[in-house]
C-alpha cells in the first residue's frame, strides 16, 4: 500500500513544464479549469496553481477567472493586457533589471525595448546616470524623463493600445538611424534551441533593427518563459550578448541553453 501510494504520489508530481502542458490540455478539451481541482489532481498547492495559470495567461489566449481559468472565445483572443501583464512575475522582473543596470554604465547610448521586465528596467535606471535612452514604449520614456541626468528619445509610429509603444514601418525606419552601446529587449518566450519568440508579427521588424544598430544585445525574459514557444521567432539567443534571467530558471532547461552557446545571466 506504501508503495502504491508513493507511485500515485510521483505519478502526479510532474515537472512544472509537464504541468502546464496538462492544463493546456484540459483548458482545450474542457474550456475552463479551477484550482481546486488542479490542486488535487497534481498534489500541489494552490499558489503553484495560480503561478502555472498565470504564466499561461501572459504567453496564450487564456483568460484568468476567480477560481481557475477558461479559454478565451471570439473577440476575447487578444494579448493579455498591460497592466495584467505588469503584475505577473513582478518580483523575478524586478531582480532581472536590478542585473540589467549592472551591464549599464554613465555615458552609454542605449534602446530599452517595450514590455513589463523592460519597464522595471526604465524604473531602476539611478537618478545620477547620464545616459541617452531610446525607446518605442511610453512607460520607459516616463520614467527616463523624471530623471534629472538622462534623456529619453522617444521612437514615433503606429501607437499599440495593449503594450503602451509604437510600431510598424516609421518607427523602423527611425530605429535604423540610431546606433547604441547596448539595446535591451523583451519577448514572450524562448524554446529549448534558444530560439527567442514574440506573440506579434509587428513587433520583429523593430526589434531586428535594435539588434543590428546596437554594439551588444540583452534579452531580458523572466524563468517562467522559458522551455516555451509563441507565435514567431526573431533571433536566436546564440547571436546575442547575453540572456537576462532569474535565478529560478531549472538547472537542466540552463545546461541545455549553454550547450546551445547562449549566454545566461543569472539574477538572484
């Protein structure tokens, strides 16, 4: 009996990969999941639950309820808001541009990319550094501009509603006017080749410009993105300086990167 329950107990104890996949699954096959029951069925708590389903919501078209999750229908398939994406994750955000600022030094020219983890980086830019910031999204230029030393450059085009930054043909015609030390970039996920993934056509064209105009390149991606795909990928983390990370990325989705020559930088 021991050990039958102990079988039972490894069988349900699944990687948190494993898990997430298993709760896709069921959100397709039955619309809609609850806590509970997931707590249940995977012998884990609910704060892990909330976590898987959260991380699910920021990279598909899952939409957050009181007590689970369910499928987004019609018009409800849409990115996840900004500010519903500003509070997931929030504290391994915060680590990975306390990191970030490391890389940065008084003087640099630099393009800080549109998304939540790039925002936290805007935010924790010291007051004191003189650097010129170019950017696409508004919240960074806000930040950038209540400091007394920095100037934020702000790049024009299409205005995007969801992710509070610019887009489309003019704002890459003007990225490719600048040259910076470093660009600081966001995404939605990165699989197990390194392969880096967004969740818009739109937004590749912009950030392929950053890439080749800037000295070196830093992708800023939380853990819970990683071992993941979305819809179209636009750089492997191989040709990059470096990815920005947290410190609970798996040691095995770490090892099988650095095989694949990509820099990790872990931010604890």
């Amino acid at each position: 009996m021991f050990i039958k329950g102990k079988m039972q107990f490894l069988e349900v104890k699944l990687l948190k990969e494993q898990r997430i996949v298993k709760i896709r699954q069921m959100l397709e096959r039955d619309g809609e999941v609850e806590i509970n029951e997931l707590c249940k069925l995977f012998n884990v708590t609910d704060m892990t639950i909330r976590r898987d389903l959260d991380n699910l919501a920021e990279i598909s078209n899952i939409i957050r309820t009181h007590g689970g999750a369910m499928m987004a229908q019609g018009d409800q398939i849409t990115e996840p808001s900004y500010d519903r994406r500003n509070l997931v994750h929030a504290e391994n955000k915060e680590k990975i541009a306390r990191k970030a600022i490391e890389l940065i030094t008084p003087g640099m020219k630099l393009f800080i990319d549109s998304g939540t983890t790039t925002h936290c980086l805007a935010r924790a830019i010291p007051g004191s550094c003189r650097n010129v910031i170019i950017t696409n999204d508004l919240d960074v230029a806000y930040e950038v501009i209540k400091r007394d030393y920095s100037s934020a450059i702000m790049i024009g085009g299409d205005l995007r509603k969801n992710t509070h930054s610019t887009r489309g043909a003019l704002a890459e015609e003007q990225m490719k006017k600048f040259k910076v030390d470093a660009a600081f970039l966001g995404g939605n996920a990165i699989d197990m080749d390194g392969y880096v993934y967004v969740g818009s056509t739109w937004e590749t064209g912009l950030k392929k410009c950053a890439i080749e105009n800037a000295s070196k390149t830093y992708i800023l991606l939380d853990s819970s993105k990683f071992n993941q795909n979305n819809l179209i990928s636009y750089i492997n983390a191989s040709d990059v300086a470096g990815i920005i990370t947290d410190d609970e990325i798996s040691e095995e989705i770490a090892n099988k990167l650095r095989q694949r020559k990509v820099n990790l930088i872990i931010a604890s």
